[in-house]
C-alpha cells in the first residue's frame, strides 16, 4: 500500500509538472505582449511609450531567454511563489484565494445538486417496473450533457429573475444569488452521474447474488438500496476527477454569464490579458485539486468494495481493477 501511494504521489507530481508546462508553452507561443495588453488596459488602442513597455517587460522578467522564464517561474511555483499579477500587479496567490470562496461555493453547491439529481434519476429507472417511465427517465441525461451551460443559465435568468423575480440576476450576494448558478452548473455533472449510476445499477441488477437474494424473500427496495446501489457507486467514484473538471470548467461560463467574481470569472479575464502568472497559478491550483480527488478516491475504494483490497496486488491501480470489473 506504502509502494502505492508513493507511486500515487509520484504521477500526481508528474501531472502538475506537465500542466504548468503545457500553459507556459501555449501563453509562450501567442503573438501578443501581455505587457502591451496591461499597458492598453482601456483598449483605446493609444501607443504605449516603447521605453515604458520594456521597463515593464524587464520588471516581469519577459525580456530574457524563455528558458530562463520557464526556470524562474517553475521554480517559483515550486515554492507556491507565482508572482504578481501583470495586469493589475496583485498577488497571484493573493488574487485567487480572493476569488477561491465564491467558487468553492457554487461548486459544492452543484455538486450536492448533481449528486442528489443524478443519484434519484438513476435510481428511479433502474427501480421502476414501468417500461414507459423508465424510457422517459433514461432520456433525462443524454439531454442535459447535451445541452449548452450558457444555455440553460440564460434560460433560467429569463425565467426566474426577470419574468418571476423570485432570484437575482447577477452578483454573488447570499444565498438566492447561488440558486440559480449552482442549478446550472449542476445539471451537465448530474447527468453524467445519472449516466453511469443507471448503467452500473442495470449490469449490477443481473448478478448473481440478486438473483439469490430475490429468492430468500428480500424485497425489490431492500435489495435495491442495501447491495445494488452501494456497488454501483463504485463506477461514479472512478470518474470523480472528471466530474470535479466539469464543475472547474462550468465556472468560467457560469461565473460569466451571471457575473460571478470567482476563480472561473478571474480565469476567464486572465486568459484575455494574457496574465501568465494568473493563469499558471490556476491551471496549478486546479491539477491539484484534480489528482488530489483522484487519490483520495483510490484510497477510498476498498471501503465500498473490501474485495477491491485483493487486487493492489494485481494491478498498478485499484481504479483499473474496478473498471474491469464493472465493464467501464
């Protein structure tokens, strides 16, 4: 177990290493100065004095050898050191645990909605003996992964904020402020929760030991909610990474079309400014959380299934043994 969270630990280190690369490399290669972007913050397009601008530029390191600035600012992410912002010269570390909150907000709040969402979804249709409900409620999901994000918050900012008037349109004040946000950002996540939960629950359904249990006189409910579904959440934790990706990537449009100040908004603004340590800062933040998720959910895999314990030593990873067995 010791050998494999080192190992663990080691490919977390590797992720986090190759996304801080692959940003630097990508903000490297746009043809645009970040410094000439801040300096034009009004974007009246007036020239900026050529002496100004390399001042700037020397300041921030951007006029030495990319090498160099690769080494620099690698070496300072090491020590959680990202710099300053270049358009508006805050903290990086500072500027994003300022926007951190209101993120972490909406997406536990989507979260727990798309748990509760796609877990009843699931549930009912693999549950009811009703061909035409199982049908209709089996065609909920591919619906909502399908439907665009911006979509659906327009939709419900139409409906709810400026024809009902029961939510407000805009802000991150209290809790009606979050309503709205955190239904839209849930329902894409929801529905892959429903996805996979119904697939798990209608393969589970055909085993063996259901079958058995039928036979001694166990109800459809008990077997249901007691053996059913607690080993077919094994599948929706395997894609727990994805699902936390999914909510980092809703931010940005969320947190934009209800003009939200959160990591997605400051995200969203830094990418346009081409801010290289903001965005290096984020893209960091967010490997983390997502290998982080990721190990603690192979960690947590022998306490759903204790058979899962037998197989660290036949595979590399506890997740490729589950996926075997589920057929994911």
């Amino acid at each position: 177990m010791t050998r494999y969270l080192a190992q663990r630990v080691l490919q977390a280190i590797v992720v986090l290493w190759a996304a801080f690369t692959i940003s630097f490399v990508v903000l490297f290669l746009l043809p645009s100065d970040p410094v000439s972007i801040a300096a034009d913050g009004g974007g009246a397009g007036t020239p900026v004095d050529a002496a100004a601008i390399a001042e700037l530029q020397a300041r921030y390191g951007l006029d030495q050898p990319v090498w160099v600035q690769y080494w620099n600012s690698l070496s300072g992410a090491v020590r959680s050191d990202f710099g300053y912002s270049i358009a508006t010269g805050q903290k990086v570390t500072t500027a994003i645990f300022d926007a951190l909150p209101s993120t972490l907000a909406l997406a536990f709040s989507a979260l727990v909605l798309a748990v509760l969402f796609g877990g009843t979804v699931a549930f009912l249709a693999t549950y009811t003996r009703a061909g035409w409900l199982r049908n209709i409620l089996l065609s909920i999901p591919p619906l909502g992964v399908a439907v665009p994000t911006f979509w659906v918050g327009l939709l419900l900012l139409q409906l709810f904020s400026f024809q009902l008037r029961l939510f407000p349109a805009f802000g991150d004040q209290g809790f009606s402020s979050l309503v709205l946000p955190a239904i839209t950002l849930a329902l894409p996540t929801g529905a892959v929760i429903a996805q996979v939960l119904a697939t798990s629950m209608t393969t589970t359904w055909k085993q063996p030991f259901v079958e058995s249990a039928r036979a001694k006189g166990v109800s459809r409910l008990r077997v249901q909610t007691k053996h059913v579904a607690r080993l077919s959440s094994i599948p929706a934790f395997t894609i727990a990474g994805v699902l936390v990706g999914n909510l980092l990537a809703g931010s940005v449009v969320v947190e934009t079309v209800f003009s939200r100040a959160g990591v997605g908004r400051l995200t969203q603004t830094s990418v346009m400014a081409q801010d290289i340590p903001v965005v290096q800062g984020i893209v960091v933040l967010t490997s983390l959380v997502f290998v982080a998720i990721n190990l603690l959910v192979d960690v947590l895999y022998p306490l759903i299934d204790p058979r899962i314990v037998a197989d660290y030593k036949k595979s590399e990873s506890p997740a490729s043994a589950t996926k075997e067995k589920v057929g994911v």
